[in-house]
C-alpha cells in the first residue's frame, strides 16, 4: 500500500472515530435533556414582576388588584391550567364598607386526588409603614418584592407545567389580603389564607392536599433563605425536602440553617387547614414595608434560583402521602 492510500485510509479513520465520539457525546447530552427538568428563566421571571409592579399599588378590593387578577386568569388559562376564584367579603379596615376579596386558585393535573399546592399573597400593603420619616408613610407603595415576587415566580413556573410530570397534582393559590392593614394592632393579617384555610377544613373537598409551599420575599438581591421557625415545627417534612431539592440543584442561596419565625399565610394552612407548609422566604430584605420596595431592588439570579429550585422540588416530589 502506497503512502497516499495510507494517509487516506488513516484520514478516513480518524474521521470516523470523530463522527463516532460526537454521535456518542450528543446522545448522551440528549438524554441527560430528556431526564433534567425544565429550565426556569430567571430574566422572564423578571420581566412579570416589572409588569406586574407597573400596575402600581395592588390594594385588596381596588382597581389595581383587578388588574392584576385579570392579568393572571388570562395568562394561566393560555397555559392550560384551570383558574377558579374564590370570593368572600370582609368589612373594611379603615371604612367598614363590605370589600370584595378574592383568592385566585390555578391548578395543573386537576383530576389528582392527591395535590401540593405552592402560595403566594398577590395583595400589596396599603402604606409603606416602615418609612423613618411619617410623611412618606402615606405614599404608594410597590411591593416588588413583598407582594410581586411570588406572583412572578409562579407565573414564570406556569411555563414550566407542561413539562413537568409530578407525582401529584399541583394548586398555585393566590391569597389575598394577606396584609390589608392600615393600623398594626387593630386590623387582621391573612385574610384570604385565613378564609381558604377554613374552607378547606369545613368543606373538605374532593382532594387532599399532602405538602404545601408558601413563597414570600424571594427576590432581594442579596438573597439568603433560612429555615423558617415555624416551618420546622408543622412541616419538617415538606421543608427539609425544599432544601434538598437546593442541594441538588446546586442553589446556595438556601441555607439549611434555622434562623426567623415568621407570621406568614402559612400559619393558617398549618393550624387550621393542617396542611403542611413550609414558609420559603428571606426576611433579612432591608426594604421591607418601605418605598424602595420596586423592581430596581430585586435580581432575575435570585428569581431564577428560586424558581429552579421549585422545578427541582416538583420533579422530585417525596412520598407525602398519608400511610395508610
């Protein structure tokens, strides 16, 4: 064989010893896609919460909150999900008119008689009451991050059901009035959590719920998320599990470590509907019920690590059924 044939022959060889690699490396690469969850986009994430921030104020009972419902029944029917509402009517805390509030209910899979629901208040506080100075204590706040964030995150997870295959199936709750407080000390925090809670219990449905997620404040820009309190002592379960599935994801920003106790809309899902419910949030938010509560103090990384590690947690749901 002439020195030609030789190098045509190794040349054809190597190629397809290449071909051969790629072929390998993509097949591979395509079924580690097929067995990885969706990927969350922590930028369109982003861009919800600004849309959502741009309404303005979003008070329980006003035109702003409408809105805002209106928005989202229409971008979860689009989705495929089923949107029910659940109204009930509270006195006013400032007037004592009757105000309409209404929790908005999505659900994914809604044949499942087993379910976990992942909440959120979608209601932003009257005031920013945490201002130093009284006279700004009356002007509008935002509530980009208490109030939007979940929202956000939950609206960018709608995107994801469709690839998701869980092993139950899955409610997205909106609470309203979680804080339609005016006066500390003289009106009630949680209303609509308060109200589902109650429902739940006095007309148990057709369902069960086994887990709950309550996600709250997650999209400061220095992000750490502890373990809650109280979330530790009613749902150890559900919450050690949530941190897992951030272990596995690879998400640091969650800290297996205790650290607040806070009153949140998982309380009334624990003690009255006792539904297991850990509380996801990161109270340290230097901008807590002020006015530079807006989007420029949120990040997409923190949405994005959040919400991957509720795709994560989705894909991966343990056994929370009762034994039976």
């Amino acid at each position: 064989m002439n020195s030609l044939w030789k190098t045509i022959v190794r040349t054809r060889f190597v190629s397809m010893n290449l071909l051969l690699v790629v072929a390998v490396a993509l097949g591979i690469a395509a079924a580690s896609a097929v067995g990885a969850p969706p990927a969350f986009d922590g930028q369109r994430a982003f861009a919800d919460l600004e849309a959502i921030c741009a309404i303005g104020p979003r008070i329980s009972g006003t035109e702003g909150m409408q809105r805002q419902q209106d928005l989202l029944v229409e971008h979860f029917t689009k989705l495929g999900a089923e949107c029910a509402v659940q109204e009930f009517d509270v006195a006013h805390p400032q007037t004592g008119e009757p105000t309409r509030l209404k929790n908005l209910i999505v659900s994914w899979h809604p044949a499942a008689t087993e379910r976990v629901l992942l909440a959120c208040h979608y209601d932003t506080r009257p005031r920013p009451d945490r201002e130093l100075l009284p006279r700004f204590r009356d002007l509008p706040f935002i509530g980009a991050n208490d109030g939007a964030s979940g929202v956000a995150l939950l609206m960018e997870l709608g995107r994801q059901m469709g690839s998701l295959s869980p092993r139950y199936g899955v409610d997205f709750v909106f609470f309203d009035a979680e804080e339609l407080v005016y006066v500390n000390g003289r009106d009630d925090y949680f209303l609509g959590s308060e109200h589902f809670a109650k429902t739940y219990k006095a007309t148990p449905p057709n369902y069960k719920y086994v887990a709950g997620v309550v996600l709250d404040m997650v999209a400061d820009k220095d992000l750490k998320i502890y373990y809650e309190v109280g979330s530790l002592h009613y749902a150890r379960a559900v919450s050690t599990s949530v941190w897992d599935a951030a272990k596995r994801a690879g998400v640091k920003q969650f800290v297996a470590r205790r650290k607040h106790e806070v009153r949140d809309d998982h309380l009334p899902l624990n003690e009255i509907a006792r539904i297991p419910t850990c509380d996801v949030i990161d109270f340290d938010y230097p901008h807590w019920h002020t006015r530079n509560d807006i989007p420029a103090s949120c990040s997409a990384e923190s949405l994005g690590a959040v919400g991957h590690v509720m795709v994560e947690w989705l894909s991966r749901l343990p056994d929370f059924s009762p034994q039976r």
